[in-house]
C-alpha cells in the first residue's frame, strides 16, 4: 500500500476514483527506459545518482525550437487497459519533452495527452490544464470519466490533462508484476510487532526500489515534480497558450504550487483544490495524514450516531483480532493492512460512509469480503488480480521528490505519538515513513518544496475542513508560502477530499473565478 494515503481523483458516484520513449534518434525500450544516450547507467550506491535536471533552473537552457514548435496530432482516442475509449468528442496526442532539461537537447519522453474542445468556439478563453493527484494518476483516464464535473468549465475552455512523466503512457514506471504484488499483500505486515516483522517490512520496500530500478531504468530519475512543472510549461506552449490555466487536485496541488514556483508570470488561473502542505518533510506529511484521517473517521463515527473514542477502539480491536488471524476470502485472506485500506477508501467522500458502516459490520461478523474489496477499489487490483502500476508511479515521484530516506529507528520512535494522534492509523503511517523510499536507487530533490511565487497572478487555494487526506490546515500554509497577494484562501466547510463538485458555494466561488476572473476576498468561506 504504501503512502498511497495522498491520492487525487474526481467524484464519481459514491466515491473518489482516481508506452515508450521518443528521442532525437531514439527509440522505444520495452520496460519504459530511455534509449539513446546511455540505455542504462552503470548502478551506484543506493541513493547516490542524482535526479535528472535537479539543479536545472527553470531560466536554464533554452528548449530548442523543435520542441516548443510541436504541434500535435490530434487522433481518436484508444481505450485504456481493462476500459472502453472516451467519446469521439475527445482527442489524443503525444508531444516530446526533454528527458533531462539540463540538456535539451538531448533524449526526450513522450507525454500523453488528451482534450476536449471548448463548447464556444467564441466564447473559448483557452486551455484548462487539469492534474488529478496521486502522484501516479492518469489524467488520460481520469478526465473523459469525470468530465460531466466539469461542464460548465467546458464550454470555454479546452478540457485538457495528461500523464505525468513516469505515468502509464508517459514512460510509465514499472516495479514488480501482479506476482510480486499480491505476495507482498499476502506475506508483509505494514504494522510490523516483531523483528521477523520488521525484516520482511524493510525487505520488501527495499526490493521494491530495486525493481523499479530493474525495469524502468533512469526513467526514474527523472520523474521529479519539478521535472513535471517543466513539462506542463512546455505543453502550454505546444498547446499555444500565452499562460497556464491550471486545475490541480491533491498532489496535483503540489504540481501547481512548484509550476507557480519555476514560472511565476506564466501562471494564468490557477485552482488548488485539496491542498499539500508545502511546508511539511515526510514525516510531517505522515503526522498530517494521521491526524487528518483520524479527524474524518471521528466525524463519520458522529455521524453515525457513536461516540468516537468508543468507535476507534471498536475498529482497533477489530485491527489487532486481524492480526492475530486474517479472515479467508475465498483463497485469499483479509489482513489487518488489508483492512486498514478498506476503512481508508470510504474516507476520501461523505457518500461513502455507508460503505464503511456496511464493510464494518460484516467484519466484526466474521465476513471480510466487503472490506477486502473496498481494499482492492484502493489499490486498484480487477477482479482477475490484476493491479495497476499507480502505486509505482507515485512512489518513483515521491521518492525522486524527497531527499529524506527515515530508517526504521526513526520510524519506530514515532510510534508513541503517531499512535496517541490515531489509534487506528497511527502506527501503519509511522512505520510508512521509513518504508516508503526505503535504499531508493535515485536521491530525492528536496527536503521541503518551496512554493513561494512573487510576481504570480491569484491563486486559489481551496481547502475543505474534514478532508482526509490533505487537511485543511495544509490550505492555509500553501496561502502563506504563495506569498503576499498570490495566495488567496477559500475554506470549504464539509467533508471529503477535494471541494469542487460538493457544494453549490464553492464549486460557483471556483466557477466565477475561472470562468470570469472574479478573485474571491482571502479567507472566503463556504459551508
């Protein structure tokens, strides 16, 4: 499972849902690395190869003109694997970027594109550029599905997302197969209790590393956020827009505010819904989610008319009865960990909480079948056992990202805390901090991102108060390290992760904002 708490995605119903490489005389290699300059660098020591471009400022090399004068060839759309293709309204391109934008002139990925024309043609303000989070999301897939969100937005912008560097289309990274997966399902506990425990928990996350390294080659030295923020610079161009007008949800969040950073007077309107704190390193980013996840388990036991503390340690036994002896599902078996992720997914939208309520009772009952699928909707393995390569994707990101690699000493000095701030996801998100980017082949980028973009225009910066994943309270700090007049606050008032779509206020505040560049005073509130 991973860190996979932070994920983006769009409202769907009930619930949140969240090829090769092109070069100048280079070719596709199957398992997604470059080809061209040097295919696969001779390995070093574990965390010492540099991340591509991670000292290239975004004023660095010029980007040669047969990247920035790129016109895309807009086709029919494929299905995606295990779906059906979006409508013909839709259209799919794929333009080059540098693989390195210290040298652009180098080896170049291929991103994946995907629009929707503006409804009026006369009315049309341009593109709207859409992240939807993860980090590992593909807004190839996500956008055509969750389009109807966006109608109004539509009729005057091109609809327009794409797949990050290292994502699926993108030089998509790969890790291990549906093997490997469901045996880590099967034999790690994320909570580890004993040294044996413990030994499987970091052995698996360091064979994780190992195999991105093995199948995806450099690609994952180069899947830094920064990396992506120059990408969408050049798309903005490709797509022949004077500025970027941005939508970004969850980690997409982080993406706006490092675009916002690298290009702060190409930024043209900009929403941050769901908001990363900028300020937090990992383990501050744990401690949040601990207490934000905590937080919107409290106000779903309210909801349901129990006292939170009793509900926790209601849930808690359940977790520690699982531990002790997994419930069979068919061939397969509903572990604690299992389990945690199938309370998890209901979290992310109010609508889902009868989910949980259900998934809950059937357990204590002796049926884990519920609470394993609301696992596998999570961790998006079909029902052929098939899983998708997200997860992947959003580890080589966020370790490509962050520079700290905490050891299991660390993590396990946490734990009093982590656990006094949540019982019940405490310590899986303590243990996470040193298993997450555990011997990762590549060293991180930074300690802490720096938002700060003087010079910029507005920047929403929609923060939703009971909001799992990114609490609100990481809104607030993005505001402030925007800077004086670029970062303007909106509270949403609510649950669930990510504000658009779930109030007439809110959604009519970002609608007004995009649509007519109506800048909301700082500190408006919605409820």
């Amino acid at each position: 499972m991973g860190r996979s708490f932070i994920r983006g995605g769009i409202r769907t119903g009930a619930a949140l849902a969240v090829g090769g490489l092109l070069a100048a005389g280079c070719t596709a290699s199957g398992d997604g690395a470059v080809a061209g300059d040097d295919p696969k660098p001779a390995a070093t020591s574990p965390s010492a190869r540099p991340s591509a471009s991670a000292s290239a400022a975004a004023g660095g090399p010029a980007l040669p003109a047969a990247l920035t004068g790129q016109r895309p060839d807009w086709r029919r759309c494929t299905a995606p694997e295990g779906g059906e293709a979006p409508g013909s309204s839709w259209r799919c391109a794929t333009v080059k970027v540098p693989f390195d934008y210290a040298r652009p002139d180098g080896a170049t990925i291929p991103i994946a594109l995907i629009r929707k024309e503006a409804g009026s043609k006369d009315a049309r303000l341009g593109s709207l550029l859409f992240n939807f989070g993860g980090p590992g999301g593909s807004g190839v897939d996500i956008l055509p599905r969750g389009a109807a969100e966006y109608t109004a937005l539509g009729s005057r912008y091109d609809l327009v997302s794409f797949d990050p560097r290292g994502v699926q289309r993108s030089a998509g990274v790969v890790c291990r197969d549906d093997a490997e997966q469901a045996k880590a399902e099967r034999t790690v506990d994320y909570t580890p209790d004993t040294a044996a425990e413990e030994r499987a928990f970091r052995a698996d996350a360091a064979a994780f590393g190992k195999g991105c390294e093995r199948r995806s080659g450099p690609v994952i030295s180069a899947t830094t956020t920064s990396n992506t923020a120059r990408d969408m610079d050049l798309i903005r161009q490709v797509l022949g827009d004077a500025k970027l007008n941005y939508f970004g949800i969850s980690y997409g969040t982080q993406l706006g505010a490092a675009y916002a950073h690298l290009f702060p007077r190409n930024v043209g309107r900009m929403v941050l819904d769901a908001v990363v704190d900028p300020t937090a390193d990992a383990v501050g980013h744990a401690r949040n989610q601990t207490v934000g996840f905590q937080r919107a388990l409290d106000n779903y036991l309210k909801s349901t008319g129990q006292d939170p503390k009793e509900g926790t340690a209601r849930i808690v036994r359940l977790l520690e009865k699982l531990d002790r002896r997994p419930l069979a599902v068919g061939d397969r078996r509903l572990t604690d960990s299992l389990a945690l992720t199938g309370v998890v997914m209901p979290l992310y939208s109010q609508q889902s909480w009868p989910l949980l309520t259900s998934a809950l009772d059937k357990a204590e009952n002796g049926s884990g079948a519920e609470l394993l699928a609301l696992a596998d909707w999570y961790n998006d393995r079909d029902a052929t056992g098939h899983y998708s390569t997200q997860s992947h994707s959003q580890r080589a990101i966020s370790c490509a990202d962050s520079a700290e690699r905490p050891t299991l000493d660390q993590a396990r000095a946490l734990l009093p805390e982590f656990r006094r701030l949540s019982p019940v996801f405490g310590a899986f998100l303590a243990w996470d901090t040193a298993g997450w980017c555990a011997d990762w082949p590549v060293r991180g980028e930074y300690k802490v991102m720096d938002a700060s973009a003087p010079g910029a225009a507005p920047v929403l910066v929609v923060g939703t108060t009971g909001d799992p994943a990114t609490p609100y309270e990481g809104a607030e700090r993005m505001a402030k390290a925007l800077g004086p007049g670029v970062g303007v606050l909106v509270t949403n008032k609510g649950e669930g992760h990510g504000a658009y779509g779930s109030g007439a206020c809110v959604t009519k505040t970002i609608d007004a904002y995009l649509l007519k560049g109506t800048v909301p005073a700082n500190g408006t509130t919605c409820s």
